[in-house]
C-alpha cells in the first residue's frame, strides 16, 4: 500500500474513534445549590442508576427518579434499615417508589450504619456530605449546610463505588410495604440552574470502615497541607482520648498551615467532654500553648437549620464524604469519601466557608469555644484583675 494511503486510512481511523471524555466535577453546597446539583445529575441519566443514602426524604428527588424509570432505565435505591428516627417518615415514600417499579432495599448487613450518600449511572457519580432528604436538597434553597459534588468521566471511579454499592445491596432486603399507605410524589419542577463544571486532576475514592492504615491515609492528607479548613457536624474523641483527624490537623498546624475549624451548634453542651465546645477548647488551648496559626469555631449564625457537613478543604485538595468524626462512623460504619484534587473546586468551596467561619464568635484570651461563659471562679478572678489595674493606672496618671 502506498504510504501516503496508509497516512490517510490511519487519519480516517482516528477521526472515527470516539473522543475521550476529559473528568470534570460540578461542586455544590446545600442548600444554595443542592437542588441545582440533583436536577442535573438526574435528569440527565441515560443508563442505569444506583442509589446509597442513609435516609431518603425528599419528594423532589423521588420525583426526578420516577421521571427516570419512565425513559425505561432501571434504579436501584439502598437505603439503610434502621437509622436514628427509623425509617417510618419517609417509608410510605420508599413503598410507592417500589410500586412504581423501583428496586427499594433496606441494608439489614453487619456494618452499624450504612451511612454513605451517593449515586452511580455510567461513568458519572454524585458524592455528597448530604442524605436525599428534604433540608438538604431544597428548591427554596432553605435546610442543611453541606458539600457535594458531580464528577462526570471517570470509569474507574464509578466501577470502584459501584461494586460498593453492589456489596451492600447483597446484605439488603425489600422494605414491608404491607398496609403502607402510598403517597403522591409528583411535583412541579422548580427552576434549577445549570451547575459549573471544572477540570479535575484526580478523584480518589475512600470507602469506610478504614483500617488503621486507611485512617492514617486521611491523617496523611490532613496533615500535609499548607492551608486546612475543616468543617464537621461534630468533634468526638475516641477511646484513646483523642481524635486522630483532630490530632493530624493539630500536626498540620505544628508543621506551619493556618488551619481553620468550624463546627455545629448543635453538640455544644459545655459540661460534656465529647461536645464540640469541648473539641474547639482543646484545639485552641493547644494552638495558644504552641503559637499555633488555628482557630476553631463553633458555628453561632442562623442561616442554617444545621450544619451537617463532613469535609475539609486544602490548597489543592477537598475531601467531601458521609464520615463524622466520631469514633463509630470511620470505623464500624459504610461511608463514601472522595478527595478531589483540583484548585479550582478548592477556591469554590472557600468562598462558602469562609462566610460561615465569620459568624463564629471566638474568644482568644480564653481559648473558650464560641457561646461558652466563664467560669465563675475564672470571672471573678479577671474582673478582680481588671479593677487592680485600672486603680493602678489612676494612681500613676
């Protein structure tokens, strides 16, 4: 063959391949942009979809998935047995979903909870901090504070969380819809907006239970970065006494990061040693004991009902996952992280977490957690301290 005819059947032959899709994510914060999120990603599957969430709740969602079994695309939804508050909310949900042709199992496996919040369809996934619930996917924008996040073209991502999910499922069974009422789903589309898309250099997933080494796998992530911002519903130490993330983000710091702690209202009793008034007291007592650039928060604005995220945020690096930082959810629950290594998504985040640190209410001199008072003891001794120098300084004017 001449060569020249060769040259041109093998341009021909390269223009016919299909272009290699490039991985990009979408990443959103509930409640500003969850719904927005949910639309996109569901309402452009074109193949089958598996479903993981601790509770399932919101009608919206529901919606958009018997939208998707109309187009004739099978759905599975894993949803765990027995969550705190049990299931009896939003069960007539899961049984008319299941009348309606989707495939609703209850994990009833080994592992505490099955935790995790995501989707699979294709080569696309949904990794969220949040369950499908009313407050965390609102169309009036209104609930829960969280992170997720859309990453499209990454096979080997989908196929990893997929065989995860497909372990669960084979410890589930179908939910006892006998006597259950059916409720009406339908609803009209609110107005969503289309979420941006940014490339991503990489997308690794972490799947819990870890063992030693997989904890020692986030502390290292923890601990190496320059820049740390870490936002949890809550801080508890383990049976050792400590919490080893709490623990790599201190190191973090001793390394030479600003690091940044924000945590929830909610777990904030200062009488109790594994509350989040607790957990900040001890990080800021050890960053005013060692000159440490960190500050940790306990969130004290109103914007949210609460804030339920588990994820922190680096230079270049965001983890976003279903893991609490507790001693039980990395270790005995099923949870989906995935570090997302793009500056791009990092900065977007910031942005949202940098106006929720502000409303914190921090109290250098003491070290005290935000909304936490004096002891009266301690009270008694500044105010006596104050009035010695006040008299001091009259007396030397």
């Amino acid at each position: 063959m001449d060569i020249s005819l060769r040259y041109s059947c093998l341009l021909l032959f390269l223009a016919v391949l299909p272009a290699a899709q490039a991985m990009d994510g979408a990443p959103f914060v509930a409640p500003y942009n969850s719904y927005d999120a949910a639309y996109d990603f569901f309402g452009n599957i074109s193949q089958n979809v598996s479903i993981a969430t601790y509770t399932f709740s919101s009608p919206e969602i529901a919606d958009m998935v018997l939208g998707i079994r109309q187009k004739g695309i099978r759905i599975r939804l894993l949803v765990d047995a027995d969550p705190v508050g049990g299931i009896k909310d939003f069960l007539p949900m899961l049984c008319t979903l299941e009348s309606d042709g989707i495939d609703v199992r209850l994990y009833t496996g080994k592992l505490r909870y099955m935790h995790a919040k995501y989707a699979v369809a294709g080569d696309s996934v949904i990794v969220t901090t949040e369950n499908f619930g009313k407050s965390s996917f609102p169309p009036q924008r209104i609930g829960t504070k969280g992170y997720g996040i859309i990453i499209r073209g990454d096979a080997d991502l989908a196929r990893k969380l997929l065989a995860t999910f497909n372990q669960d499922l084979a410890a589930s069974k179908p939910p006892a819809c006998s006597g259950i009422g059916m409720v009406n789903i339908s609803k009209a589309p609110a107005e969503a907006k289309q979420p941006a898309y940014f490339s991503i250099s990489s997308a690794d997933l972490i799947v819990a239970p870890l063992d030693e080494s997989g904890i020692e796998k986030v502390d290292a992530l923890i601990n190496s970065s320059k820049s740390l911002d870490i936002e949890q519903l809550y801080i508890q130490p383990w049976k050792s006494g400590t919490n080893p993330f709490l623990e790599a983000a201190i190191s973090a710091a001793r390394n030479g990061a600003r690091v940044r702690i924000l945590l929830d209202s909610t777990y904030n009793d200062a009488n109790a040693s594994n509350s989040n008034s607790a957990a900040a007291r001890y990080a800021n007592t050890k960053a005013a004991a060692e000159s440490l650039d960190l500050q940790a928060e306990v969130y004290q604005g109103s914007a949210y009902k609460e804030i339920h995220s588990k994820a922190f945020f680096t230079d270049n690096v965001s983890f976003v996952s279903s893991i609490n930082w507790n001693e039980n959810s990395p270790t005995n629950n099923r949870e989906v992280g995935i570090v997302i290594s793009s500056s791009q998504i990092s900065e977007y985040y910031e942005k949202y977490f940098d106006s929720d640190f502000s409303a914190g209410s921090l109290s250098k001199a003491t070290g005290l957690a935000p909304g936490e008072k004096l002891p009266w003891t301690v009270a008694v001794a500044f105010v006596a301290i104050l009035v010695i120098a006040v008299c001091i300084g009259k007396k030397y004017m």
